[in-house]
C-alpha cells in the first residue's frame, strides 16, 4: 500500500509541475509576442525610435525570462529567439522596413 501511495504522489507532483511549466512558459510568451506585435506596429508606421525602446523592452523581457527558459526549453530555440531579436535590432536601427518586418 504504501509503494502505491508513494507512486501515485509522485505522478501527482509531475503532473502538477508540468501543468505549472507550461503555464509559466505561455504566460511569458504570449508576454514577449505582444511587446514584438508592438515593435512590428511601430515598423509599420515608420516610427523607429519608438521601435527601437520596444525592442528594448522585449529584449529586458526575454533576459528576465532566460534563466527559467533555459532550463525548461531546448537550447536550440532560445539561440534562435537570440539571432532574431539581434537581426531585429540591427534591421531596426538601418531602418529597413521590409526585413524589420521579416
């Protein structure tokens, strides 16, 4: 009896964590999504500057989020988001509308 209660708090503790992780990784992301809908708006209507201090804030967003992410996401793919907002930043301060917006 007691082997079964020790598994079933285990499977009960990994369900719990994993439910917690996911939900920690949308919240973030959905987060990070919107400050890079705002940066696209600002591309979009020219307004460079004011899109440069987004990124800003996407980018503070994403170093704040980073610790956890790396943990719990492949490596891959924060190196990915990592290549994609320094491409951004450059492409921003070049003020190139059409590979911002890419």
């Amino acid at each position: 009896m007691r082997t079964v209660l020790t598994i079933f708090s285990l499977v009960i503790i990994l369900l719990g964590g994993s439910f917690t992780t996911s939900r920690y990784l949308v919240a973030t992301a959905q987060t990070l999504g919107t400050q890079i809908e705002a940066v696209e708006q600002s591309i979009s209507s020219k307004q460079w500057e004011v899109a440069q201090n987004e990124l800003d804030t996407a980018q503070q967003s994403l170093e704040k989020n980073k610790t956890w992410w790396t943990v719990i996401l492949d490596h891959q793919v924060i190196d990915d988001i990592d290549i994609s907002m320094n491409r951004l930043d450059k492409y921003i301060q070049t003020q190139d509308v059409s590979l911002s917006l890419g």
